[in-house]
C-alpha cells in the first residue's frame, strides 16, 4: 500500500502532509494559522478559502505572492511563512 502523504518543507522543516491536500491545508494541519503579517503586523491567513480574498499568501519554492488555498502540494515543495518572505 502506498502511503498517501507526502514530504513539504515549511519554514524550513519537514512536514508530512496528505497526498492531493492544497498548500494552506497542509499549513494548517501542521498548526500555522498565521501564514503571513499585515503591513500593520497583524497575522493573516486563509479567510476565503477560493483565492478571492488573498489573506493566505506565502512563497512556495521561491515564488512568493502565491495563494495557499490554490495551491495543491507537491512533494518536496518549499513553503515560507516567515516574515519578509511574501509580505
């Protein structure tokens, strides 16, 4: 039998996430609500959960900007929640 999750890095550890799930299933299944600060500094995350709102965005594998309710997760993919990252 196949084991259906997959290896992500999130701020630079490594986290086993389910196979198929999208980037901010997988942050908040690793128990980051926050997945980005304001330009005020206060948390943000997933509001939405469709790509409208853009409150969920991170930098995967050096992309940053990127909608994590969008995103599905790839195995070995590099997430970064970190401040300055994708602020």
């Amino acid at each position: 039998m196949t084991d259906p999750r997959i290896t992500i890095r999130i701020d630079g550890h490594e986290h086993r996430v389910p196979a198929g799930a999208s980037v901010a299933v997988a942050l908040l299944d690793a128990g980051i609500p926050r997945f980005r600060t304001s330009v005020q500094g206060e948390p943000r995350g997933p509001v939405c959960g469709m790509g409208i709102c853009f409150e969920c965005r991170v930098t995967i594998d050096g992309h940053r900007h990127q909608r994590a309710c969008l995103v599905p997760c790839v195995d070995g993919m590099a997430v970064d929640t970190r401040d300055g990252a994708d602020v």
